[in-house]
C-alpha cells in the first residue's frame, strides 16, 4: 500500500470513529419532546360606543331627566348594495345611484334609558302595555297614548309596528322609561305618511312599558253614560252592562313594498 493510499484509509476511520462516537452519544442523551402550549382563544373587549350624534331638536321637545346618560345606539345597521354601475351617461343626474337604490347607508336606533324601571325584564314575544308620545324633529308632537288616558298594547316583535318600535324595547324592566331616536330606515320609510309624517321624518318617541303578558290583556270596558235625576243627582242605572269590544289593532301590519317595511303612522290603539 503506498502512502498516499494509507494516508486515506486513516482519514476514513477517523471520520467513521467520530461519526460512531455522535450517534452514541445522542442515544444516550435523553430524549426531549417539545411541546407547544395551546393558545388560549381571547375574545377583544367591546368597546363602549360612542354617544351618538343626534339630530338638531326643536326646544318644543322637552328635555331627558337631569343626570341622564347621553344617547347609544341599541344597534347600527350598514347596508352595502352588491350591484354596482358599470356606465353612466353624462346625460344622467347626479341622483342615479339614490334613484336605483345602490348608495351605501348607515344607520342606529338610538335610546336613552331616562328611568330604570324595578319590574321584569322585557321578554321577546310577549304582549307589551306601553304609554308613548311621538315627536318629529321641530318639535310636532304627532301622537300619544297619555292623551287618550289608556296604553297601546302590541305584541313585540310581531310587525304590527314600525321597525324601531319592534327592536326598540330590549334592556329595559316594566316600569322603565326610554326616550327612542328612530331613523327614516326602521321608521316610515324615504316616503313617510303625509300628512302627519314627512318623508325621510327621523321619529323621536318617549316610551314607557308598562306591562308584559303572555297573551293580549283583554280591552277596558267602555264606562257606561251617567244619567242624572231631577235633583241632579246620578240615577242608578237600569240598562245591563255593556259587553267588553274587541280589542283594536295597534297599527296595521307594515305594506310589502321594496324600500325599508314600515307600518302605518305611530302605533295608536
């Protein structure tokens, strides 16, 4: 063997040696698994939203409770229309888009709490007894149940009423008062319901639920006409009880149409 050839077979075993020493010595080093923690799902906070810009009210409106919080939104609906316009014309208005219905919008149903009722909690689908008075912006007091002396009576969430009135009640306890901001969208609709309300009429409503039951409470019955004597005194009365009438609808139920469903004007009994 020369040494050229000798020299090579040494390096060889040298390098066989070493490489038989690692994996020796690996095997007898302990094995170590790594084990990757689990992440724990985390869920960000909600952020407390914002008070909520509210229109330019006529002072005719009166004012929320002193100590009162300011105006939330109980929901924001945001619309995104999935057409869009390929071409237009010069010829065409700026009000295309409007007229087609394809602008995007954003809108809330705002409420402020302005008393903390101490009664159940508000339930879906059950009969609500509820006192109201409705305002337009400028102040035009449209409607009220305090002025007939008696509560509308409609079931929730069966529309029987407008949109905002339907959404409009959760959170709050029987005995509670809430002052409603309802957008044009969950209100009457871009055409309203002339004569008493505008088109696009943003709606503001003073609220009190009054009672909740499981079926439609029976109507009041009509107090009978007092007639009086010749010392002006009321006679007793000899004609039989009336019979209790039907209860009224609170409002019709909303016309099927494409623009947003709305009922007919404030719920009246």
């Amino acid at each position: 063997m020369n040494p050229t050839s000798s020299l090579r077979f040494v390096t060889s075993a040298a390098m066989l040696s070493a490489s038989v020493l690692s994996l020796a010595q690996t095997a007898a080093r302990p094995s170590t698994t790594a084990h990757r923690t689990a992440a724990t799902p985390t869920h960000a906070a909600e952020a407390t939203p914002a008070c909520s810009k509210l229109p330019d009210m006529s002072p005719k409106i009166p004012a929320v409770p002193a100590g009162s919080p300011c105006a939330k939104p109980l929901y924001t609906v945001v619309s995104t229309p999935g057409v869009t316009l390929g071409y237009v014309s010069p010829l065409e208005g700026p009000g295309l888009r409007e007229t087609l219905g394809l602008e995007s919008s954003s809108f809330s149903l705002d409420y402020v709490d302005t008393q903390i009722g101490t009664g159940a909690l508000a339930a879906p689908h059950k009969w609500y007894s509820i006192h109201y008075t409705g305002y337009l912006v400028d102040g035009t007091k449209f409607d009220s149940s305090l002025d007939r002396g008696e509560p509308i009576v409609i079931p929730y969430g069966g529309h029987q009423v407008i949109p905002g009135w339907d959404t409009g009640f959760d959170g709050m306890r029987v005995g509670g008062k809430r002052r409603l901001f309802i957008p044009f969208q969950l209100a009457y609709g871009p055409n309203g319901k002339p004569p008493t309300i505008p088109a696009r009429a943003e709606l503001i409503f003073d609220v009190e639920l009054v009672a909740q039951n499981d079926t439609k409470p029976e109507p009041k019955a009509p107090a009978a006409a007092k007639s009086l004597d010749n010392s002006g005194k009321p006679a007793p009365s000899t004609a039989p009880a009336p019979a209790s009438s039907p209860a009224t609808s609170p409002a019709a139920p909303p016309p099927t149409q494409n623009v947003t469903p709305a009922a007919p004007t404030a719920p009246k009994p």
